[in-house]
C-alpha cells in the first residue's frame, strides 16, 4: 500500500483543542507590547493541561520558582506570550480557567469548621467564580495631602519574587528555634529580617504606582523617585494609598466562601478563606 507523504502531520486535528473562552479581568490592558495576543472579541481560548503540564504542575522546586505557572500558562493560554509580564490581577483567572478546562467544573477542598473543629468535604464550582464579573479599575488616579497618585497592577514576575522573599524570610526565622544561637543574635536574626520584609512591602507598594503628579504640574514617573518617596512618606500617605490598592482588588475572584458543617451535631455556617494553593491545585 502506498503511502501518502504530506508536510503538515495528519494527526494534527487531534490535537487538543479549546475548551472553553475566557475574558481577562484586565481586559488585556496593562500588558506590554508583544506579551500577549488578544482577540476582536477580548475572549481568550483556554485548552486542558497535556501531560507534560500535569508533570510541571508536580514539580515542587518549578512552583517555588514560579516557572512552572509561567509554563503552564503558555501552554493552555497560548495567547499569553510573556506570563512573567501579566498583570497579577489576571493570575487568579487564568489558573482557575486551566484548571477547569482540565478536571472540569467541580473542585473538592477540605475545610475545618471554626465551631466544632472538625473537618468537612466540600465541592467548589469553578464556574460561579469565572462569573463573577470582576473588572479592577487602576485608570481613575487618586489625590491626597497635594500629591496625584497613577496606580497600576503588579506583575506576576514582581508578585513571585515578593513571594519568593517572604518565603526566604519566613524559613530564616522558622530555623532560629533548632539552632544554638545566644538570644541576641537570635534577636538581630528576627529583626532583619523583619526590615527584610518591611523593605519588601515598601517594593510592592511602590510597583503599584506608575507616576505621581506634584502640585505644581510635575509628573515624577522614575522608579527609583516613587520607592524613595514610598520610603519617606508620612503615615497617612501610607495609610491612602493601601486603602486606594485594596479597594481596587477587593472585587477579585472570591476571597473566601460561605459553607455549613456537614456534622450532624454542629450544623452551623461559616466562612473559610478561598486560597489557591499551587502545589495541590492542578491535582
């Protein structure tokens, strides 16, 4: 029998295809040039993790990294060509989205009652959390005490490193217990690292701040003038500015979710915090 040669591979419309369409919370503003391809419609297709994914998904020291995630996003989201540059804002989305297109709909969880104490099975509907039509606005600036303030989201790249630090500092301390250290040196140990995280924070802060405008017309947008200014700022600027970023993400995919103890004898309500926890997320 002969046998028909072709350059395209035959098998190629078995390849996996979208299994559903999603639109992103940043309505793909917030990217820059060439990190991602949106359509006409805003509607971006999301495919099922292949095994390949499935294995990176598994790889603890990849999900520390925050590789694994940029990865797996390039590969069910290919629209997205820079997932270290996406806005933070869209993570949440994109990983619930990849998650369903893979396993479907329903997510089981275990959460512990705070009134009995034990522990419950429960089921997420991923899809109401896609609904939720969550839409952050960074476009409106914000003024207080003379000064304009422009915001913008995070990026993952800037939003994985944060974490990346706490983690450091969080192991740091945590093994202060087992060692033979004198308890001034513990001390200093702890107090780094709690200028560490201060100085972190002061980095996040400052990420979410394009520019600011000065009462007399000047716009300050060098990086370096916004994290000296977020440094030196007096507390109630601090304390705008937090509240200013917390308003703007607080309509994101659910934070926590109402449940009701299962066992007979407690029966009462209750809310848990909704997390994504990487590491047993996509299995």
């Amino acid at each position: 029998m002969a046998i028909k040669m072709t350059n395209s591979n035959p098998l190629s419309k078995h390849f996996r295809q979208p299994q559903l369409y999603i639109k992103l919370p940043s309505q793909g503003n917030w990217y820059k040039p060439g990190t991602i391809d949106i359509p006409v419609t805003k509607e971006l297709p999301v495919y099922a993790m292949t095994a390949k994914d499935e294995i990176i998904a598994k790889t603890p020291d990849a999900l520390m990294t925050g590789q694994s995630v940029v990865d797996i996003i390039h590969s069910c989201v290919p629209n997205i060509k820079n997932a270290w540059e996406m806005p933070v804002i869209d993570l949440d989305q994109i990983l619930i989205s990849i998650r369903r297109a893979t396993y479907g709909n329903a997510m089981d969880f275990v959460s512990v009652c705070p009134h009995c104490g034990k522990k419950n099975e429960n089921t997420l509907n991923l899809e109401a959390l896609l609904n939720s039509g969550y839409i952050p606005n960074f476009d409106e600036s914000f003024k207080t005490h003379n000064l304009e303030f422009f915001m913008q989201p995070q990026t993952f790249k800037n939003f994985n490193q944060v974490n990346l630090k706490k983690f450091e500092i969080q192991r740091v301390v945590a093994g202060l217990a087992h060692t033979e250290m004198s308890e001034s040196e513990k001390i200093n140990k702890v107090q780094k690292a709690l200028n560490d995280l201060l100085e972190i924070t002061m980095h996040t802060m400052a990420d979410n701040v394009i520019a600011i405008k000065t009462s007399d017309g000047q716009l300050v947008d060098r990086k370096e003038y916004i994290l000296e200014f977020i440094q030196n700022c007096q507390k109630d600027i601090w304390e705008k500015l937090t509240e200013k970023i917390n308003t703007i993400v607080d309509g994101s995919p659910a934070k926590s979710i109402s449940l009701k103890c299962t066992h007979t004898e407690c029966q009462k309500d209750y809310s848990t915090p909704l997390i994504f926890d990487l590491s047993n997320f996509f299995g």
